[in-house]
C-alpha cells in the first residue's frame, strides 16, 4: 500500500514518464490514492489511462478523471485492502466503466458481458472457486421461484424463494426471462411490478451456482440470451420495482433498472462480487450509474459497503421510503 499521493508526488511521476506497468496488478500499486487539493487538469488522460483503480481525496480539477471520489480518507484503507486481495477484478470494473460511460444501455450490457466472462476464467475467482464448498444442508427446492400476477393491463412479479434469500439460479433466472418476454411482446401491459418474498428482495445470484460454465465464450452466449437485464432495459418507464430488507448484487442491479425505485426502511444494498474476484455482471455496470453515477457505482463495488436506504435515496438509487 502507498499514501496519499499528493499534487506534487503526481507531478513527479507524470514528468519522470513512469510506465503505466508500474501499476495495476502485479505490482506493489494495486490502485493510486490521489489528493485532489490543487490538482492539475491537464494530468486527467493520463490518470484516466491507468491499469488500476483511481481513489480521488478531497475536490479538485482532477475528480472527475478519478475512479471513485472520497471526501476525505475514511473509507480509503478498507477500499485499498479490497483492491489488493483482488487487483485484477479490480482493475476489469474500473476500465469497463470507463470505457462505457459513453455508451448505450444495450451496448454496456454487451460490454459488461465480455468483461464479466474474463474475470470469471481469472486466477482470483478460480481461486475462490477452489475454496468454495456448496452448502452441505438440505434446501427445499421451490418449483415456483417466481410469481406472476396479471390484473387488468399489469403485471406483478414476485421473486418467490425466501428460504433461500430470493438468490438468483438458472431456474428463477430463466422465468423471469420469460415473464419479461411476455411483457415485451404484449404491449399491452402499462406497468411491470417486481418485489420479493419474505424479509429480502434478494441477495443476488446463487453462489452455489457460480463457476458452472466451462468457458468465457459460452458464459457471454448464454448472458446475450438468458440476462433479465437485456429485458429490463427495454420495459423503459413501465418497469417498477419495490425492495425490503437485503437487496445484493444482482438484486441491486436488477433494482436499479426500474423506471421508479421504492423501498421500505429495512433496505439496504450492497455490491460484494469483488470478494469473489468478479465484477457486477447482472447489468449493474449499465443500470447503476444511470442512476447513482460511475464513481458512485465504483464505490459501491470497491467497498463493498452496505449502502443505508436513506444515503440510497440520496443518492438518486431509490425513489421514494414506504413505511
């Protein structure tokens, strides 16, 4: 780990032409911490061009070429010590969500795919794969994931597994591609509602799952066909979705697509996939920072921070706090 680099520091690495090798994975500069203070615009392409997360302290000329923007340096070892266990996930989600700033919501979505499928083959997700035991315990297997409700020219959907937190597998993945198809194809239906059973909207994909695809190639053809995401984005303004108590990875992602967001005081959100070595891969890198920003979304996914329902308001993530 390395301080705070401040205005002056920058300037010497800048002039003294220091190879962008010098940072990144396999390094000893997973990311680079910067003080804003005084800050120079002129160095913005260069910061922008590093293989590594850019951690901005404090305001300045340079914020908005950084990867993430902290007030001050609360927050900032546990971001660091985060990066480090997992540079190259790391340094995957910072490029993509640079690079996709600028484009569609379809073409992130297409983006993210291929950015995903790498860090699933990367030697930081084998390697948690390889500890990783599947749950040992029974669980009662519940043919009926998703619940869909049709009244009048609206469409409720309910994800339907509270005894396994409302995580996300193949089975609820795929009806709720296929209830989404339906809302597509009819246009009749003025909204689409999505919620969840029990205390949680979802605490994202089914880990018991992760890793199953043998190959990034046939990861990325199943996500064209199979992600909830590339539906979500074509609901537009009909698409309404109300959260309680956790809403994680991928149940955030898919949270952030809607048109209107409420949420009940109990809510909270979070973005854990770099523990795994992965990056979000549910179209979070597409719906989030249409809502809440890149650096925010960066901050979300580098922290792993769970993300109170009131700051999520603020921030834009969430619409509206139902009691």
């Amino acid at each position: 780990m390395h301080d705070l680099v401040s205005k002056d520091t920058l300037d010497l690495l800048i002039n003294s032409r220091v190879h962008r090798e010098s940072f990144g994975p396999g390094t000893d500069r997973p990311c680079l911490a910067v003080d804003l203070d005084g800050s120079n615009s002129d160095h913005a392409a260069w910061l922008k061009d590093l293989p590594c997360p850019v951690i901005g302290i404090g305001d300045g000329p340079l914020a908005k070429a950084c990867d993430v923007v902290l007030t001050d340096q609360c927050g900032l070892d546990q971001i660091m010590t985060n990066i480090a266990k997992a540079p190259i996930a790391a340094m995957i989600l910072v490029q993509h969500l640079r690079s996709s700033e600028t484009l569609d919501v379809q073409d992130t979505l297409t983006a993210e795919s291929f950015a995903y499928a790498t860090a699933q083959r990367g030697p930081e997700f084998l390697e948690w794969l390889k500890g990783y035991s599947k749950k040992t315990e029974a669980t009662k297997f519940n043919d009926e994931q998703l619940l869909v409700n049709i009244e009048n020219e609206k469409m409720h959907l309910t994800l339907n597994d509270p005894e396994n937190h409302n995580a996300i597998g193949v089975t609820m993945r795929d009806a709720i591609c296929e209830a989404l198809d339906l809302a597509l194809a009819d246009g009749s239906f003025t909204r689409v509602t999505i919620t969840g059973a029990g205390r949680c909207f979802s605490t994202g994909g089914d880990v018991d799952e992760f890793g199953e695809i043998s190959d990034p190639a046939t990861a990325h053809w199943v996500r064209s066909l199979r992600l909830p995401a590339w539906r979500l984005a074509r609901l537009e303004d009909r698409l309404h979705v109300h959260v309680d108590g956790a809403v994680v990875g991928a149940g955030a992602e898919i949270a952030a697509f809607g048109s209107r967001v409420t949420a009940t005081e109990n809510a909270w959100f979070q973005l854990p996939e770099l523990k795994y070595g992965l990056i979000p891969g549910a179209g979070g890198t597409a719906s989030l920072p249409r809502r809440i920003g890149r650096q925010r979304t960066a901050y979300l996914a580098l922290s792993m921070k769970r993300l109170d329902v009131q700051t999520a308001l603020d921030w834009g993530l969430v619409d509206e706090i139902l009691s």
